[in-house]
C-alpha cells in the first residue's frame, strides 16, 4: 500500500560565486548575487515548510553539487536552513535527467506523487503546491505551474514519465512549452496552475521589492536585500 504522504522538493543550484543569478551581474557584483542567490533559497526553504506542513508532504532538498557542508560562508548558513530536511543528489547530464531521476526515486519510496520547485520564486503561495497536490491525487497524471518568462516554477508527476522530461531546450523560453508538448506527445493527462514568476533579473527583483512592499509580507531574506538596493537607487535604470 503507498504512502498517502507526496513528496515535496526544492531544486536549487550549490551556492557557488561567480555561478548564480549571473543575469543580476553587473548591477549586483559577484558577492551580492551570491548573497541572493542564498536569501532566496533560505526563503524558498520557508515556503517548503509551508507547503508540507499544509499538504501533509514530505519535503526534500535536492543541489546541483553535493550538498551544503559546514564550511565557513553561505554553504554553513543554508545548511543551518535546512536542518532536517533531507537532502537528495541530483543525478544525469541535464536537468532533464536530474528531474526524471528524483521522481522516480522518490516514487519507488512509495510517494504516490511528487512536486518539484525551483528557489527563484520565493513569493509563490504555498497553496499552488497544495493545489498541485489535489490534481495529481485526482486524475492528472502531471501538473505544471508556468512562469511568464516561458519556464516553470513547479513540475509535479503521479507516475513515472520519462518521455516528459527529454528534448526540452532547458534554458530557454519555450521549456513551458517543450514540456506541454511532451506531455501530449505521450499522452499525459497535464494541469497546469496559474502563471507566477521568477527573480531572475533586475527588473524581476525591483518587482518583488514593489509587490512584497505592498503586501506586507513573504520573503523575508530576499526582501531585504531588494530593500536595501532600492534605497541605494540600484533597482531602477
């Protein structure tokens, strides 16, 4: 009998200078894209929780590069963050086959779902992964959650897809679309959530300082430094 508990996991890159949020650079140098890219995934992280806790998920933590150790800097930090969660290597040659392999992994655990998120949207409401949730335990045999910029912020599987996962130009601003394309291709009962999306650049963060600004609320970390930037008039031009 499977567990009735899906499994949760945010995908994030190794915390490594020079390697992340390089489309911040040059309006943030090195060590502050770094710094980011360390606040979005501690805020990312929370939302993690959130979800879990609100879906009765298992949540999972899975980097590019072996996982953060105890090393002085941000790898100490994010490995504060994610106390007990438990980490899961990411496996294959592109993303395409990390993805595949910790599905299935974590489907052979007996997950009869599993949910993927990127850290680079550390706003979304944990009720889109709870939404995700609902559709895989219904009828979806998959679910993705898109974002403006033509990727996607979430990826959800009820069963093994191989087929949903190769020829996408990963990288790129048709993966939304590689991908439900794919999924028609093998005949994959697909739900797509609403649009959300990304803090990839400049502009994308001056958003976030504006709407979070607004709201009062949600990601704390990355709030801050989008704050401390827009008092140095470094968010606009």
């Amino acid at each position: 009998m499977k567990s009735r508990s899906f499994a949760f996991v945010l995908y994030a890159r190794a915390p490594r200078r020079g390697e992340v949020k390089t489309r911040m650079i040059p309006r943030l140098d090195a060590d502050e894209a770094l710094a980011l890219h360390v606040a979005l995934v501690e805020d990312s992280l929370d939302l993690l929780r959130d979800a879990a806790a609100a879906a009765d998920a298992v949540p999972y933590v899975a980097f590019s590069e072996p996982s953060p150790g105890t090393s002085a800097g941000p790898d100490r930090r994010l490995s504060r963050a994610i106390g007990d969660i438990e980490l899961l290597p990411q496996r294959g040659e592109d993303l395409g086959e990390r993805l595949l392999h910790t599905c299935d992994d974590l489907l052979q655990r007996d997950h009869p779902g599993v949910v993927v998120i990127g850290s680079d949207s550390p706003t979304l409401p944990a009720n889109r992964l709870v939404q995700a949730r609902a559709a895989l335990r219904q009828d979806a045999d998959a679910v993705i959650g898109p974002t403006e910029d033509g990727g996607y912020y979430l990826i959800g599987v009820a069963r093994s897809l191989p087929g949903l996962f190769g020829n996408i130009a990963w990288g790129t601003g048709s993966v939304y679309a590689d991908t439900l394309a794919a999924a028609r291709r093998i005949g994959a009962r697909t739900d797509v959530l609403p649009y959300w999306y990304d803090i990839d650049r400049p502009d994308d963060l001056a958003r976030l300082y504006r709407e979070a600004h607004r709201k009062q609320g949600g990601a704390a970390r990355t709030m801050a430094i989008a704050a401390a930037l827009a008092r140095e008039g470094r968010l606009d031009g």
